[in-house]
C-alpha cells in the first residue's frame, strides 16, 4: 500500500527542487508520483523532485472542491509516471523541466527512459524522464497559444526513436543540436559524438565543449 494513500482528498503543501511550494487537494498517489488538485489544475509531480509533502496546512487561498475527474483518464491499477504520461498522449499540457520555463504541447511517445513531447514552438523535444518536474493538462476547451487544429494538428512523431535517450541522441550525430532549450549557448552546437557519458559539441565559433549527458534536460534538433 502507498504510504500516501490514507492522505487522498486532504489538502496538502508539497516542496519541490529549487523551493517551489504547490498547494491542494491529494487527489492521487502511487509508487512514483503524485496527483495534486489547486483549486484550478491537476498536477502531476514525480516524488523524485519532492522535497517535503506537508500534511498538516492550512489553505490561504480559499477552500478548494474536489474535482469530479481526473482530466487525464482513469488509469488502470496503480498510478505511475510512465502510464500517466502514456495516458496523456495527444492531451494538450504544460511541463516544467528547465530554466523556469514552462513547455507547452503533447505527449506523443514514451520511451524507455525519456518521452518526446512536441511544441509548436520548439517542435520535437526529447525529454528525460528523470528531469520532469510536473505534467499539467489543460482544460478541455483550452489550447496552447489559441493555435487551431489546422495550426497544432494533433500528429504522431514521424522522426525514427531509439528505446533509450542515449541512443535517439546517437542516431542524430552530425546534426545542430540544442539542449535544455538554448538558454545557455554553450548548449547550442553540433553534435559530434557521446562517449562514456559525455556529448561533444562543436559551439557557434567551433569551440568544443563537452556536456554531461545526465544533466540534459531537454535535448531538439531545428532542422526535424
């Protein structure tokens, strides 16, 4: 049994790396992740990122209803990262991964150990799964941007996927590459190879600079 479950539909404070502090109601837990409800969005947050989960707090914003039903679906068996993020394929949603910088789109696969997510900014993104933060569903009738369907079809990724991270960076060796969203430019290169962990880049000015393969959060290629 989840140690969490007796909690379920008790507000909750929980912290979070880089001291982010989401407050709501326990909606769900499993043996990965929890389900949070604040009065306006289900938060799906891997415990891997949580720091401190506050059973005993007082809400300051109001008191918060429960919500009717999970806007991802019902999951079979026990909640999990890998089904909740299978279970939001094609829905509309936000992820925080990096840089203080929400990400907006769709799930469109999930892969051993990273999922691809695409962006009508960014297009493809491959993200690991060990660098998501929070998953957050729009509501029904809300689209990112106001974009129409004609403007953000809901499309399968055509790009070939590799079963691990490393391996979908390998398959595209040769290629400008940016990482963690090109916030910092000596993430921004071409890949020229990854060996014992470490990606080589070549940066704007041909300086070679080597990246901890760990430490990528996000990883898209401009011409895919």
């Amino acid at each position: 049994m989840n140690i969490f479950a007796n909690f379920i539909g008790e507000l909750v404070q929980v912290t979070m790396s880089g001291n982010l502090v989401i407050s709501g109601i326990l909606i769900d837990t499993g043996s990965n992740i929890v389900v949070i409800y604040d009065g306006e969005d289900f938060l799906y947050i891997p415990l891997i990122h949580v720091h401190y989960i506050n059973f005993n707090c007082e809400n300051d914003t109001g008191e918060i209803s429960k919500p009717d039903e999970d806007p991802i679906g019902n999951q079979e068996d026990s909640i999990s990262l890998r089904n909740t993020l299978n279970n939001a394929k094609g829905v509309f949603t936000e992820i925080f991964v990096t840089s203080n910088q929400s990400i907006h789109g769709y799930v469109t696969n999930v892969m051993n150990d990273y999922f691809v997510f695409f962006s009508p900014v960014h297009k493809t993104l491959y993200v690991p799964l060990q660098h998501l933060k929070w998953l957050k569903p729009y509501k029904q009738s809300h689209r990112p941007y106001s974009l129409d369907n004609e403007e953000l079809p809901l499309i399968p990724t055509s790009t070939p996927l590799s079963r691990t991270f490393e391996e979908q960076c390998k398959r595209n060796i040769g290629k400008a590459a940016v990482f963690d969203l090109g916030k910092d430019p000596n993430k921004i290169g071409k890949l020229i190879k990854i060996e014992n962990g470490q990606i080589e880049l070549v940066l704007a000015r041909n300086q070679t600079i080597y990246t901890n393969l760990q430490h990528v959060k996000t990883l898209h290629f401009p011409s895919l």
